[in-house]
C-alpha cells in the first residue's frame, strides 16, 4: 500500500527554468513533508520540508507547495541548475517517526 | 566530522549466508532507521529503534535482524531467511523529536 505516491519517474527541464516535482498521498494522518535528493550512490540529502499548517516554504530556489484538501504537494526549484540534477523523494511523516517515501523522481537539468 | 557511516559500500555474499550491515552515527541522535531501496520503488523501512535496546519493526521486517546496544551503533543483520536479499541499504537518524533524518551512504548487497 503506497501512502505516498510520485508518479512521474522522471523530468527533463532547461537549464534556467522552473522545475516542478509532484507527489500525492493518501493519508490524512501525515503532518510533516520532506524534499530530500539523492546523487547515485549516495544517501539522501534533506532539502527542505513543510509542516501541514502552512501551505508554502520556501528556501532560496526551493520552494514546497502543500495542498492538504487535495492531498497533493509540489516542490518548485528556480532557476534550475546543471547541479540540481539528482532523484528527488518525497516523505510524509506522522507520529513522529513513521515516516513514508514516494518512489523519487529523476530530475535532468539540461544547459 | 558529525555524521553517519555505513560499511561496506559494496558486499557481495553467497545465498543462505548471514550477513551484518554496519551503521554508526556520531550525531547524537537518539533515533536510527534502517530502509531498503530497490528500484522504482520508495524507501521501505525494515527496522527503527527510538532509543538504546529497544526498536521495533518497519512494514519489511521480515528475514532481517537488528542490534541497539550503544546509541552510536545500529547493525543490521540480514539473515537466509530473507527472499530477495540483494537491494541498496541505507541507514539514518534523527532527534527523537522527529524533523529531518540525516542518511548515511548506503550499503550496496548483491547476494549470488
């Protein structure tokens, strides 16, 4: 049972322009999301992350989009960079440390 | 340098062997995680434990064992009874309060 899903395995945008992650969950219950990226052989990096009382964060060319009656949220990074290509998951925590990934998607930055 | 280490990066074994994924964070962090990646697929947790010789298991727990004897330390033993051994493993931490969890670099195991 996926509670978080992404769905589209990959995205291939220009240098310099906007990319938008997407993720979906099911579960009404996670209060906390996360952004993390990961190089090939490496472990996760957090990125950045939303609490479901807000509905934007932002952090330099990073900002997390949540849409909690549609259970949706997005991750916006602009401009991208040649750097920011890398999977991205997406993870929805409740009770503290029950925590869920989405599947990642693969983010191509072409200069 | 405060973080999080896995060894080997790579292990190869043989099918009905035992094996130990070592994990160690110096982050002071009262949580630790041990996940499983295979691909197209998300992060699958297989074990947690939120504090020194306690855990408790993940939505895979199943063929895999774990250790919490220090709060530095959190091994994973993956034992003959697990199906489909050969995948990427990760470890991380976290404060118990929850927040981010910082991941080490992975354990790659192929079993043959």
């Amino acid at each position: 049972d996926q509670q978080v899903k992404q769905n589209s395995p990959s995205l291939s945008v220009q240098e310099g322009r906007i990319s938008i992650l997407n993720c979906d969950y099911t579960n009404s219950m996670f209060d906390y999301f996360l952004w993390y990226k990961k190089y090939p052989a490496e472990g996760p990096t957090f990125l950045i992350s939303i609490s479901s009382i807000k509905d934007k964060n932002e952090d330099g060319r990073f900002t997390v989009f949540l849409n909690k009656s549609a259970k949706h949220l997005s991750l916006h990074i602009v401009p991208s960079q040649p750097g920011d290509s890398a999977v991205y998951f997406c993870a929805a925590r409740k009770n503290n440390n029950d925590m869920r990934f989405g599947a990642g998607t693969r983010l191509t930055v072409k200069p | 340098d405060g973080g999080i280490t896995q060894s080997p990066k790579y292990l190869f074994r043989k099918e009905g062997q035992n094996v130990t994924l070592s994990c160690e964070q110096n982050l002071n962090h009262d949580a630790m995680y041990w996940y499983r990646q295979d691909p197209g697929q998300g992060l699958r947790l297989i074990y947690y434990s939120q504090i020194v010789n306690d855990f408790q298991k993940g939505d895979i727990a199943e063929g895999y064992s774990v250790s919490r004897e220090k709060k530095e330390s959190f091994p994973l033993t993956v034992t003959s009874a697990q199906k489909n051994p050969t995948a990427f493993y990760l470890c991380a931490s976290s404060t118990t309060s929850g927040g981010e969890q910082f991941f080490g670099p992975g354990t790659r195991l192929t079993v043959l």
